[in-house]
C-alpha cells in the first residue's frame, strides 16, 4: 500500500482523512506537533511527531517512509487569534509550510493535496463564491492559506510540484462510527460549542451578532460534513495519481445556514433547547459564505452526501455522547 503523509493527522479533519485513506487502500502516516492534536486520534496508521519547522525531522520522515503524497492539513485556524496576533499565523502556517513544501520537493515526493479555506476570499456578500472569485481576505489566517497557494503554484513552476487545492467552507459532523471527531482546545466551532452548552460542559453559547444583513440577522455559512470533505481529498490524491493538472476545488454544498438555523435543527436532533446569550459581532467575520462548488461536482465526481444539518448535527450529537470526547 502506497503510503501518504498527513500533516496534522492527530487533528479533526486530518484524523478523518487518514480513515477515509485507510479505506481506500493507503497508509497515513500521520505528522503532528500535538498542540492541537491528540494522539489517540491517530488509529488508522503510523504517527511521527515532529513540527513543520524542524526541517531535519521532515527529512527524516519523508526518508523513512517515502510517501507518494502529501495531504497537509497542519495549521493554526483561529479568526479571533489570526486577528490579534498575525506573527503567529505567518510563522506556523506560511513558514512551516514552507518548510514541508521545500522537504517534500527534496524527497521528490511531488504531489500535493492542500486543506485551504473560503477565507482567501474574504466579504463577497450576497454572492455565491466559486475558485475564480478575486481573493481578499480580512484575516491573516486568510491571508497565510493564500500566501501558501501561491507558494505551490511557484513550486510546480519551478519543480513540477502537482497540487490539488481545496478551499473548504464550514466544516461540521463526525465520523458516523465515532471512531474520531472533533475536538478542539479551546473549542471555537459552532456545532460543538452549542452541543457542550446544551450538555452544560460550558457556559451558554454566545452569538456573535444579530445586525448583520441576513434574513435573521445572524451570519450565514455553508455547512460541509466532515466525511464528505475527506472523501473529495481521496478524489484529489486520484486525480493527481491519474496525471490530471493542478487544480483548486471549492468545498461546500451551495447552501447557506444562519446561525439561528443552526441551532433550531439542534434543537430538533437533540430535543433540548439550546442556552444561548446575544454577543457583539466578532472582528473578522464576514456577512455570508456560500460555495459554489459545482467544479468539484463536475470534475473530481464529489457528491455531499452527507451534508445536511440534520446529519451533521446527529453525527457530531453521536460522538459527543460516545465517550471519547470527553478528555
């Protein structure tokens, strides 16, 4: 079996990635400094830990395995703290990446599957976003996943690194089995924040503004199941495998949910209502992201098949009643 190195494997979507490669037939060697991570999330395949900025230790990765590819999924995600402090996020996520880019090309292990974000996009409002849409983010998480973009794109000039870019949407669910999930500390993502606020393992969720121009006045986002956002990252390997040219997808499902919209279908899932307080809006954030992810649709054959909130919410409702989310 061919193997795959995983940055950021130990994480909530790497650890999904790595079963959906499981799966398919490859072994993912997951590569992870554990800031964020946790190794007992690391179940499908080798771990290694290491950081993206110790070159010698990628080196010696890349030499003991030998992957056919890379799926870097390792970076630091936070608006609030890309707001408050970008030298972080320009350091971890542009330079670590950098620095794999520069070993992988070394090992001439040359394909390349990147996670980016609808935040190289910035505040398009009452538009639908596809991959030609001009980039502006507000943030410097934004603006690190895009610097990265650009990085690749200077590396197949130069070295002929292939490269499949996924700018993501919202990312929500678990796996069904509850083998993984998510888990994040501190937690910042709206599904697992209004399910611990409804278990009382956190105070009641904030609501970060109710001005906003939406319908209800709440921001407005495009959900994407986690199982469904790894299953088009093994469409993206085979794409590359197949010899197809560099490409970025966009990874949504074309519809948009307010948060208000959010919390009544939990409501529905879990029967409990949801405690929640009214906050100030939050710097960074836009008004609505919505994909238009019909490339994917049309080229890798990516169907969302689990992308309903219903699911997403039942899902991530399984795991956070399994057991292994509490640490």
């Amino acid at each position: 079996m061919s193997n795959i190195l995983v940055t950021g494997g130990a994480g909530y979507i790497g650890s999904h990635a790595c079963k959906a490669l499981k799966a398919a037939g490859y072994t993912p060697v997951t590569f992870d400094n554990l800031v964020t991570g946790w190794q007992d999330a690391v179940k499908f395949g080798p771990f290694e830990q290491g950081d993206l900025l110790d070159r010698a230790r990628l080196d010696e990765v890349f030499a003991k395995y030998q992957p056919q590819a890379v799926m870097h999924f390792a970076a630091l995600s936070q608006v609030g703290e890309a707001m408050a402090e970008p030298g972080k996020y320009w350091r971890n996520n542009v330079s670590g990446s950098l620095t794999l880019i520069e070993s992988a090309v070394e090992a001439g292990c040359l394909d390349f599957v990147f996670s980016s974000t609808c935040a190289t996009y910035g505040d398009h409002d009452n538009v639908v976003l596809d991959e030609d849409t001009p980039q502006h983010p507000l943030n410097s998480y934004g603006a690190s996943k895009r610097a990265i973009e650009d990085i690749l794109r200077d590396f197949e000039a130069a070295h002929g690194l292939r490269h499949v870019i996924f700018r993501y949407f919202n990312v929500a669910g678990a796996d069904p089995e509850a083998e993984v999930g998510e888990f994040h500390r501190p937690e910042t993502h709206l599904v697992p924040l209004m399910l611990d606020a409804i278990e009382g393992k956190r105070d009641a969720l904030t609501v970060f503004g109710t001005d906003y121009d939406t319908p209800d006045g709440t921001c407005i986002r495009d959900y994407v199941h986690v199982c469904d956002l790894v299953d088009a990252h093994v469409l993206g390997l085979n794409w590359l495998e197949q010899g197809k040219g560099s490409r970025v997808f966009n990874l949504g499902t074309g519809s948009g949910f307010s948060v208000r919209e959010v919390l009544d279908h939990s409501r529905a899932v879990t029967n409990r209502e949801v405690p929640h307080v009214i906050g100030p809006r939050r710097g960074g954030d836009c008004t609505k992201l919505v994909s238009g992810s019909v490339r994917a649709a049309r080229e890798l054959g990516w169907t969302p098949r689990r992308s309903t909130l219903a699911e997403m919410i039942a899902d991530a409702w399984r795991w956070h009643q399994s057991g292994h989310y509490d640490r």
